[in-house]
C-alpha cells in the first residue's frame, strides 16, 4: 500500500473472485474430479492454470452446479471441432478437447428449475450446438403455469427455454442432461472417478416422485465442481469474510486510515461472484462515478511519474510486461493463429508469455 501512495493518487481493485469453494463429499479429492474454475482457467489458457494437462479419457462426466459457469465448461466438453476452431483456445487444450472421447455430460443441480442461476441466453446457447442433444429432466414440464407467473421475468424465460431444449429431436452423438433435486453424497472409485453418488433432495413439485430414485449412482470418470467463487482478503485492505467482499461505499473504500491512497474496489471483489458481463459494466461506472465526485479532495502522489513505477518493480526482480510487450504478445497471438488457419491461438505457458512481451520492450 505504502508503495501505491508513492505512486498513485487512487487506487481501484477490481481482482475478482479467484478461490473456489468445495463440496465437502468424500471422493472429493480423488483424480478425475476438478473445481469447474480450474478447468476453465486451462481452456482459456490462463498462465496461471493450476493443472497443465487435462487428461480428457472419460465418455461420461458429472458438472455439479446450476450457474453460466456450469453451462461453459459442459458446452467446452461437448463443443465440435469446427466450434473450437473458431476459439482463441491454446491449441494444445484444441487437440485434447478434440479428442475427448466424451458422450454424456450431466448437470446436476441441487434445486429446481425455477431456483436454477442460468440466464436464458446460454441455455439457448447449448440448443445450437452440432451434434449434441439435450436432455431435460421431466421435473421441468412439471413447473406450473402459476409458478412462471410468480417467478422473476428472466427465469420464466430460463425455464421456458430450457423446455423448448427438451422438446427438440434426439439422435446425436453427445449429450448433456440436465438433472435436478439432486445433490452430490460421495465420488466413488478406486484410482480415480468412476461414479457420483446422488441423493434426491427434497422440492420437486411432482409429490409422488414417481421417476425419481431416493439414491442413483450416475457413472462419471470426470467430475467438475462449479458451485461458485470467493474472494481473498488483501494485504492492506479491509473484508468482511462473511460476504467475502471489501465493505465499501459506491465503490469507495475507507476503514478510517486517511494516509493511504484513495481506494476503490470494482466487480466481484466488491459485490461477491454474481452478474454477466453487463452487471460489470454498471457495477465499475457506479466506482467510476463516485471516484470522480471526490477526485479533488485526493492528497496527490509524491512521485508521479509512470516510468518510476516499471523501475521499482524490475529493481525488486519483477519481470513486467508494459503496453509494447502486451501488443508483442498481441501480435504473437493472431500470427500463431494465421499459421494455424484461426484468428489467435494464446500463449499458454507463462515463461513463454514473459519472453515475447520482453522481446518488443527491449527493442
Ligand atoms: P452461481 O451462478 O452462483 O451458481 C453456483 C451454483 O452452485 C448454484 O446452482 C448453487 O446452488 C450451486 N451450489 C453451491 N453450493 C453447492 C453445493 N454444496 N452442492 C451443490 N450445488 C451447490 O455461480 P457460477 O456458475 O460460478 O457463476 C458465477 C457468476 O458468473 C454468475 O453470476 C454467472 O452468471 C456469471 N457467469 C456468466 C457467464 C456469462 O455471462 N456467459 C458465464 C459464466 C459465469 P444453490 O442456488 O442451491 O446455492
């Protein structure tokens, strides 16, 4: 903090939710079974990613969760290769999603439908994938008409969607399922997944529950946890661990220390993992707005000076990457896609990323 005051006159963390949370179910650590967010990091090609190599082997797979995240990461699993191609996936995460035997992807919530966080347009989303059908639980023809009405406008719209996807012809390759009132007891296996064992819960507003085993056993040799994020606490900066956010108002933050910078916190740090990218948007224009209302009453920096900043990180062995090396790596990317028929192909490894973002720096 003592080193942003130097710098800067404010400072605004928007860092996000980066821990996931975790089920708490035995099996839960054994191989084959993944926080959703860790898969997505490696797909994306987060130079961070946890885990180098999926080992995609499995023709069946389980996705606990009912939120976006759980649709990304079983659309990914399903996606064709024409689809991938057109992604700015690394390419060695393109050839192991290419040839992933998978056939069946189940996505189990603990609730309903109607308590289901997906938004209507990614579940149209997955009614446009080639070759993949999908399949509805029968609880979802059973949510009543008075019950739409009394649901919030987009979840109606969330759960007519998701029955038009039920409706449609079957007969494809793959598959996802959705399944509800369901919750995770136990992963099963022996040297890695092989099974979830699941356990109806209650709700279902069928009462006689006629298609619905207490307990049912649901084959899976990947396993991918998408129960949402949490933030971490800052060095520095005050949180309330209950909500897993930085107390703040409008965005502005101030726990009686007037000697550091201005501080201002944006996006899931300040409001906890929930929104589209729209919610980010509103959410970073309210700390914009309040920062600007006061930006007068600031105490400026001591040392102004941009360059200054890049001197006392590389003096600590920081190796920076400035706005040329990012446009290095910008241009490395879309010419690794043109040599590879796509439009840009990341740079996963962060070595890697760090060699050509310096090369254009240096020059
Ligand atoms: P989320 O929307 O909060 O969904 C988390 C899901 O996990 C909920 O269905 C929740 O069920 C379930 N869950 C939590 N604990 C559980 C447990 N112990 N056992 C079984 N299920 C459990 O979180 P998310 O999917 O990580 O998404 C985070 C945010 O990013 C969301 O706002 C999402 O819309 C957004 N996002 C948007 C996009 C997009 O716009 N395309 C893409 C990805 C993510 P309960 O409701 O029963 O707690």
């Amino acid at each position: 903090m003592l080193d942003l005051r130097r710098h800067y006159d404010v400072a605004i963390f928007a860092t996000g939710a980066n821990s996931t949370r975790r089920l708490g179910i035995p099996g839960e650590n054994l191989p084959g079974v993944f926080a959703a967010a860790d898969f997505v990091s490696w797909y994306n090609g987060h130079p961070n990613a946890t885990i180098e190599r999926f080992a995609l082997t499995a023709k069946q797979a389980v996705v606990i969760g009912n939120g976006n995240v759980a649709l990304d990461v079983a659309r990914m699993l399903v996606n064709p290769r024409e689809t991938l191609l057109q992604t700015d996936v690394p390419q060695h995460v393109l050839e192991l999603l290419v040839e992933s035997p998978i056939e069946d992807v189940h996505i189990v919530g603990r609730r309903g439908p109607l308590q289901a966080k997906f938004t209507t347009k990614e579940i149209v989303e997955l009614g446009k994938l080639d070759d993949v059908d999908v399949i509805v639980d029968p609880c979802v023809l059973r949510v009543t008409e008075s019950e739409l009405k009394q649901a919030a406008p987009p979840t109606a719209r969330m759960v007519a969607a998701l029955r038009t996807l039920g409706s449609l012809p079957r007969g494809r390759a793959r598959r996802i399922h959705f399944t509800f009132f369901r919750r995770p007891v136990a992963v099963v296996g022996h040297l890695g997944a092989e099974s979830v064992l699941l356990e109806a819960t209650e709700g279902d507003n069928d009462h006689s529950k006629t298609d619905r085993p207490p307990r049912e056993v649901v084959d899976a040799g990947l396993v991918l946890t998408s129960v949402g994020y949490r933030a971490e606490p800052l060095p520095g900066l005050p949180f309330d661990p209950a909500t897993a956010t930085v107390p703040h108002t409008n965005g502005w933050v101030f726990d009686g220390d007037d000697t550091r910078p201005a501080v201002y916190v944006a996006g899931w740090l300040k409001r906890g993992p929930t929104g589209v990218i729209g919610t980010n948007r509103r959410d970073s224009l309210e700390t914009v707005n309040a920062l600007l209302l006061k930006a007068a009453d600031f105490p400026r920096a001591l040392e102004r000076n941009p360059g200054a900043v890049v001197a006392m990180l590389r003096e600590r062995g920081v190796e920076v990457v400035p706005w040329d090396g990012w446009n290095a790596i910008d241009s490395a990317e879309e010419a690794r896609g043109e040599s590879l028929g796509r439009a840009r192909v990341k740079i996963h490894r962060l070595d890697e990323l760090l060699q050509v973002g310096s090369q254009r720096a240096t020059e």
